[in-house]
C-alpha cells in the first residue's frame, strides 16, 4: 500500500490540512494518507494548546467521513518530544508500506526543515511532497522533492485560536469540518 503522512499539532485541525491530504492523494496516488498529531513538536511553540486528547479526537472526527484517511497516535502514546524520523520509521514498520512513505509537509515549514532530527537520513526513507501554504509559487529547498498543486487556504490553525479566543468564533466556521467547528465550541476550546 502506498502510504504519505501529515503530522502536525492540528490544534485544530482545518479544511486546509484535509484539502492538502486530498490533494497529494488525487494528485500522486496515494492509496492512504496518515494524520499523526504531535505530542510534543520540535519546533513549535504549543500555544493555547487544546491538549492530545482534544487534538486527537478532532482530528478523528475530521477524517472519518474519508475512508482513506487515518489518524494514529504514535507520537502521544510515544510521548516527549515528536521527531518525524522516529514516526516515520515506527509507521514503516507497522503498515504494509508499498516503497517510500511520502512525508507531507507545507512550504511554511521547508525554512527550518535542515534543522529537523537527523534530516538526511528522513530524506532517504521518505518522497518529499511540498504543498502550498504561504505562496502559490514552489519555494526552494535543497532537498529532492515533489510540489503539489493544491489550493491556497487563507487561514491557519493559530488564526482559528486567536478568532475563536477573541469571541469570534463563528467567523471560523467555514474553516473547520461541521463536527470540528461543534467539538470546540461544546468543549469551550480556546475561549
């Protein structure tokens, strides 16, 4: 089976990850994509963090109408700090991987990518897939990789905090999956 993964905090999760997920699917025929939420991410800072639990379960409720989709917890049942080499190889060892799991990550993120644990050896075990988060345009990095074309979502997950926090949580609405948008606002997430 041909396997990519899209770990991040997803706190919370949003249309523009799923939009992502499905795009790199359609796009590179990948029979599976595997949503991994962070425990403990390296390189960012967990504001306003909805906790593992909350994180998790929106990020389930978010992929269950996709029977393509699956969420697993290796990084919060791992604990600590998240490093993707670690998943990657624990994935590559639990799923029937048909050659290289694809690693999904966004163009927000190829910046600081050099500095992630143990980079080269990722890139050896993994196909880089770039997707499209700031610009429309392919940015640069120095690893080999493929650019997906997806659309461009004009909104991120602090964004979503900080509206919701600041009492507008309605205008996120359009944002979020209907069970995501209901699961925050029944758990008073963010407020």
């Amino acid at each position: 089976m041909r396997i990519a993964v899209l770990g991040g905090t997803f706190n919370p999760v949003h249309l523009g990850h799923l939009n992502i997920a499905g795009e790199v699917q359609a796009e590179l025929g990948y029979q599976r994509i595997i949503f991994v939420p962070a425990n403990m991410p390296a390189h960012k800072n967990m504001e306003m963090d909805a906790g593992a639990e909350n994180r998790l379960k929106m990020l389930e409720l978010a992929a269950s109408p996709y029977p393509d989709f699956l969420v697993d917890d290796c990084e919060l049942t791992r604990g600590g700090t998240s490093y993707t080499i670690d998943t990657i190889r624990d994935l590559s060892r639990r799923y029937p991987v048909y050659g290289k799991p694809g690693l999904i990550i966004g163009d927000d993120l190829v910046e600081d990518f050099k500095t992630w644990r143990d980079v080269d050896r990722l890139v050896e075990l993994v196909d880089l897939i770039v997707a499209r988060r700031r610009s429309p345009a392919n940015v640069e990095i120095r690893y080999p990789c493929r650019y997906i074309d997806n659309s461009l979502y004009p909104i991120s997950s602090s964004q979503i905090r900080k509206k919701v926090y600041s009492g507008n949580g309605d205008s996120v609405r359009k944002w979020l999956p209907p069970e995501v948008f209901d699961y925050i606002q029944e758990n008073d997430l963010y407020s």
